[in-house]
C-alpha cells in the first residue's frame, strides 16, 4: 500500500484507537473498529477527502456506533456484571489533561455503558475530544439541532452518576493500599475502616472465573466477601504463588494481581468518597480482558 495511503492514517491511528476504546470499553474491539476504518479508509476516493483526520474520525466513529450497538445485544447475555477492560497508564497521564484521563477511567467508562449509543457518541466527540456540534452532527449524519440534544442529554445523564469528589493520585493510591493491606491480613474491622457504608462491589469474571453474579452493596456484605476469598486459591492460582503490584490504570492507581511468571490474573481499582473511604471496587478477572496488560500494551490518550 503507498505512503499516500498509509501515511496519514498512522498519524491518527492513536487517536481513532482512543475514539473507539472510549466508545467501546474494550481494547479487542476498538483495535477490531480501528482495523475496519483502515479497510474502508483504503477503499476511499482520495480526491473526496478534503480533511484525512477528520475523514477517519468519522467512519471510525461509525464503525464503532455498529458494534457498539452489537455489543449491546451482547452484553445483556454477559455472565455477571460487565467492566471495561482495563489498560496500563503512564503515572503522569494527568499531565495530558484532566479530562482526557478522566475519561478513560473506570469509573467513568462504567458511566458511559449507560448511555445509548448515540449519546456515547456525541458526548466522547463533544466532552471529551471537544468537536464541535457542527461537525459532529456531520459525522453522525444527524441535524446539529438533534446532536446538540443528544449531548445535552448525555452530560447530564454522566454528570448526575459521575463520581462527585475529584481525588488526587496520591490520596487514591494511600487509600488503595489501605485497603490492599486490610484484605490481605483479613481483619474485618479494619476492612470495614476503609470502606464507605454505600461501597458497591463489581467482579467481572465473564463466566471464565468464578466470581459473583451480581454487584454487591454495602459495606458488611463486601467485607464479607472480600475476607472470604482472602487466603484462598483464586482463578486456579495458590496464594503462595500470587504476587500483587502497584501500577497506573486508566488514569489512576490500582492493583494488578499476577500468578505464575507474572501472569496477571486480576485487576482491582478504587472510587473514593469525600472521606477518603473506599465508595467502590472495581475487580476484573475474565482473562479475556487481561491481555492488553499480559501485552505490556498502553492505552493512548
């Protein structure tokens, strides 16, 4: 393929990854939207395209509109509750922007789930990206009078359910092994210190691991569960054999959990409340969505 051809989509190649992943919520699929606008890029009439980035920003943008709304379908069967796939971080990442690495985190990639596919659209363009209504409405091919709706309805939908209390890295990451610490040494009551009286707990186990069908809520219920794996085998690994690392994901401190050879077999991260308290654990355990980071790969911004 000629340069012409190549050239300008490796440009944007990490931007329209960071679109889709958005858009998307798992690494597998934004490569798989990325790969698709590749094929209909490479099948485009050059002299048509006035603005490449834009161009792609486009079909990539619809692209992942389509398997969005299959994976949708999808998801609705998934065992368990669903997260999104989590990726390896720079620890500086929020020197890129606030917003750019809020938008990656999982806290706020389980908001966006909510939203229909449309909205998820407009808002990652709009709020995230900053496109304006005009040329996302082209993107779309929707009136901009109906894309401005749509984005008013999305903002407010994730301004209502976002986390309410910005926490800095160094608060999350104290917090975040606070409670490792309270896990491991499977004292209850201190487990029950850190965590707020509201804390939800999300496992995605995917059917591969075995792991709750359902969000659990409170306090004592997730303390309970937490102390009842403590010590035990977990995804086919003994506790001798597990090792358990700080790193950055999307954006923020977390736990990544290895077996053997460093094989990572969990990842967990954290929403704090205004006190500090842990407000919700976020565990992902299908080994599906663990390759990115078995890969040493980052997610670009």
């Amino acid at each position: 393929m000629s340069d012409v051809m190549t050239e300008p989509f490796e440009e944007h190649r990490s931007l329209l990854f960071a679109v889709a992943y958005r858009m998307l919520g798992t690494a597998a699929d934004a490569e798989d939207a990325v790969q698709d606008a590749w094929l209909r890029w490479s099948a485009a009439d050059r002299s048509a395209v006035a603005d490449p980035k834009a161009y792609l920003v486009r079909i990539t943008t619809n692209v992942a509109l389509d398997r969005l709304r299959s994976a949708r379908a999808q998801r609705e069967t998934y065992v368990g509750p669903w997260l999104p796939e989590p990726m390896l971080t720079s620890p500086d990442v929020a020197a890129e922007g606030a917003e750019l690495a809020e938008s990656v985190s999982m806290a706020m990639l389980v908001v966006l789930e909510t939203l229909s596919p449309l909205e998820r659209a407009v808002f990652v363009l709009k709020e995230v990206f900053g496109y304006p209504y005009a040329e996302i409405a082209e993107a779309l091919d929707r009136s901009e009078v109906s894309v401005r709706q749509l984005g008013t309805r999305a903002r407010k939908h994730v301004e209502a359910r976002r986390p309410r209390f910005e926490t800095a890295g160094s608060e999350r990451r104290a917090a975040t092994e606070r409670f490792l610490e309270a896990v491991l040494g499977g004292d209850i009551n201190r487990l029950m210190e850190v965590l707020a009286p509201d804390v939800t707990l999300w496992t995605d186990g995917g059917g591969k691991v075995k792991a709750p069908l359902r969000v659990i809520h409170g306090d004592q219920k997730v303390a309970r569960w937490l102390g009842a794996i403590t010590g035990r085998p977990y995804a086919g690994v003994q506790p001798e054999d597990m090792q358990i690392r700080g790193v950055h994901l999307n954006g923020e401190p977390a736990l990544i959990v290895e077996g053997p050879g460093g094989r990572p077999i969990g990842t967990v991260s954290v929403e704090l409340d205004e006190n500090d308290r842990i407000r919700a654990v976020h565990l992902v355990a299908n080994p599906d969505k663990l390759a990115s980071i078995a890969a040493g790969r980052h997610l670009p911004m």
